[in-house]
C-alpha cells in the first residue's frame, strides 16, 4: 500500500517517491534520492525526518534484497 503522506511539503515529495527512488532509480545515498526527488532541497525544514526516514528504507531494502535473485541494484553517487 503506498504511503502518500508528505515528507516535504516545500517539493510536495511523497513516502512512496522515496521508497520509489530507492527501489526503481537504484538510489543508494539521501542525496541520490535527493537527486531524484527534490527532497528537502526548499526550506529543509523537513531534512532530519526525511534523511531518517530515506536512510532507514535504503537499509530496509538492502536487508530485504541481499543474495536474492531479484537483487535490487543500488547506484552510490
Ligand atoms: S519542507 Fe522539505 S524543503 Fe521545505
């Protein structure tokens, strides 16, 4: 079920579009969600929660794919 809750209310960037930059853009850093996203790139108001929460789903999804065939491939920018 997605999420769509704003993280960032400055970038209008959603739970789901950082999970999705994770999971279909391969991003493996906050900042190469931050690339892909905008995430907290206005006010950064939202830069703690949104790092956190970026951080916390990029460990999730490694845990998650490690050795599987499906192996999701992180890029690190
Ligand atoms: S709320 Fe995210 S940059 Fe302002």
């Amino acid at each position: 079920m997605r999420n769509e809750n704003y993280i960032c209310n400055c970038q209008l960037v959603t739970v789901s579009e950082i999970e999705d930059a994770v999971e279909k853009h391969g991003a493996a850093t906050f900042e190469a969600i931050q690339n892909v996203t905008k995430v907290s790139t206005g006010c950064r108001r939202c830069y703690a929660s949104a790092k956190s929460l970026a951080e916390g789903y990029i460990d999730k999804v490694k845990k998650t794919k490690r050795g599987g065939a499906g192996q999701l491939r992180l890029k690190f920018d």
